[in-house]
C-alpha cells in the first residue's frame, strides 16, 4: 500500500485539493511501510520553500502534519504500519516571534535590591552578574 490512499482525508476543498497534489508529488509513491520520519521532515522543508513559488505558511505545513498525524495514527491501529512516522517529527513552527526587553544596568540593580530577601537571591544574583 503506498501513502497516496491515505492522502485521501487531504483533498476536500479547492484548497486542500491544490495541498493534497504537492504533497501526493512529495511522498504519493512512497509505500506506507517505508514511510519514515524523514520524508516527512524533507517534504515540510520543500513546502516550506518550493522552488516553483508555491510554498506554504507554517501554519498550513501545521495543517498538513495534523492530517498525517491522525491518518498515520490510524494505520498504525489497524496494522498498515509498524509505527507511526509522524510522532517522531516537528512541523515547522509558527514564525510569531516575541519582542524581548533587554533589562537595563540600572534596571537589574533595582531587580536585585528588591529580590535581596529572597532565599534564591545569592543564585540569580550570580547568574545576572554573570550576563
């Protein structure tokens, strides 16, 4: 059995019928059993950045590796696979980065001065004089 049957629960709408292609081109013809984690790492990459123009958000690439995930997880129950490839990788991440505020000298000395009673203070005292 190749992984294109079960790319099945992918196509629905336009959309993920457009998604179900790219991903069918990536991994369709890979037999089930021989699935491994890092075809699915190599695909998630590619369309991350397909040279074609057509790359997908992190979000979407999220979306993908929840299909695969479930689908997989229920080959596994009934027997197709040994394992389930898609629990031994990380989609891509979200991309939202926090901004980080940078204490300031004076900053860390009123931190200090007011944690001076706290029984952790020798230990992050040392750590922030350290930074």
């Amino acid at each position: 059995m190749c992984a294109e049957p079960l790319l099945a629960r992918i196509s629905g709408t336009k959309g993920s019928r457009v998604r179900g292609q790219h991903v069918i081109k990536h991994v369709g013809a890979v037999r089930l059993q021989k699935l491994t984690p890092r075809h699915l790492t190599d695909m998630y990459a590619v369309l991350k950045s397909d040279a074609e123009g057509k790359a997908y958000s992190s979000s979407t690439i999220r979306g993908i590796h929840t299909v695969f995930h479930h689908a997989l997880k229920d080959a596994e129950k009934w027997g197709f696979v040994g394992r389930n490839p898609a629990n031994f990788v990380r989609p891509p991440r979200n991309g939202k980065t926090r901004d980080l505020q940078i204490w300031t000298p004076e900053q860390i000395r009123d931190f200090l001065e007011a944690a001076r009673a706290d029984r952790l203070y020798s230990c992050g005292s040392h750590l922030l004089q350290q930074a």
